[in-house]
C-alpha cells in the first residue's frame, strides 16, 4: 500500500509538472506571436506615413526651388552688375 501512494504522488508530480510546462510554452507562444504582431503594426504604421512624407517633400521642394531660382538671379544680378563697375570706375 506503501508503494502504491508513493507511485500516485510520484504520477501526479509528473503530471503537474507536465502542465506547468505546457502553461509555460502557451504563454511564451502567446508573447511571440504578440511581439510579432507589434511588429506588423509599426511597419503598417511606417508605410501608412510614406505617402505624408512625400507630400511633405513635395511642399518644400517646390519651396526650395523657388528660393534657389531667386538666389540664383540675385547672384547673377550682383556678378553683372560688378562687371559694369569694373568697365565704368
């Protein structure tokens, strides 16, 4: 009767032990299935900001290129008009 107690303990600890273990690889599947799901949301996040951007550059581009247009014909104004300076002292 001895033994037969001790061997159901000893079976119910494995078998305890066998569900702790089971809980243990759910949970950890939950927390990497859950990582990559973040993932997937940042990268959805980053190309839902793509075409935001390229307005945004767009804006300022065409900014930028009427500034340079300006400081390119100031710059020739000023080149030109110190070559009449020079030839007219």
């Amino acid at each position: 009767m001895g033994t037969t107690v001790i061997g159901l303990v000893v079976i119910a600890v494995v078998i305890l032990y066998l569900v702790f273990i089971y809980n243990q690889l759910v949970s950890l599947r939950n927390q990497f299935k859950n990582g990559f799901a973040q993932i997937d949301v940042q990268l959805q996040r980053r190309h839902d900001l793509i075409p935001n951007l390229v307005e945004s550059a767009k804006a300022y581009l065409d900014h930028e290129k009427s500034t340079l247009t300006q400081v390119m014909e100031a710059r020739n104004n000023a080149v030109s008009a110190q070559k009449d300076a020079a030839r007219d002292p």
